[in-house]
C-alpha cells in the first residue's frame, strides 16, 4: 500500500514535470522542450525538481516516479505519437535522473533550513 505521502510527492512531482511541457511550446517555440535551443530543458528539469523536492522531501523514490509518469502523460495525452514515443520514454529514464538529483538537493537543503528556522 502506498502511503498518502508517497502518493502526494508521487503527484506532486508528475505535475511539476508535465508543466514543463505544458510551457515549453510557449517558452521555446517548440512542441518538445528537449527540442530547444539552448539548457532549457535541463534547466526548466532543474527548477521543477527543486521546487517539487522542497514541498515534498520525502520519498525519493516518489519524484523520480512522478517525473517519468508526468512527462509521460502529457506525451501521450497531448502529443501525438509515433514509433519514436519507446525512444523518448528512454530518454525520459535518463532526464528524470536530473529532476531527482535537484529534489535530493533542495530536501537535504530544507532539512538544514529546518534545522536553523524550527519554527518553520
């Protein structure tokens, strides 16, 4: 069974990461933001996870998911697909690893915050 707070950092995480994709068409010009010039993806990857790991810092395992299944989604809802759509959910694989190290950064990050501001 997972627990309420698995399944909050679980959609926390997806959402954090399908927005990703949801902007950047409007951000980019492009319909993929690993279409885009320059580090918008990992960058717009980065912010997500940091602000996902923050809200949520527990479980890890739950922000990984959540950005593989969120970026997913929104490919298969709202992107057409094609035979390329197993290669892009590899990548995906790969990329999620970058949301998931900034989630890790911006807990450990809160726990120390915590830490000093216990009334927080």
């Amino acid at each position: 069974m997972v627990s309420r707070q698995s399944a909050l950092t679980f959609l926390g995480a997806a959402a954090a990461s399908a927005s990703i994709w949801l902007v950047a068409p409007w951000a980019t010009g492009r319909a993929e933001p690993w279409d885009a010039d320059g580090l918008f993806y990992l960058v717009a990857l980065v912010l997500a996870g940091l602000i996902s790991g923050w809200l949520r810092p527990r479980p890890l395992w739950a922000h990984y998911a959540g950005a593989v299944v969120g970026q997913l989604a929104y490919q298969a809802i709202f992107l057409p697909v094609g035979p390329l759509i197993l290669l892009g959910a590899v990548f995906l694989l790969a990329f999620s690893v970058v949301f998931l190290a900034a989630a890790v950064l911006a807990a450990f990050l809160r726990r120390k915050w915590r830490q000093r501001h216990p009334q927080f």
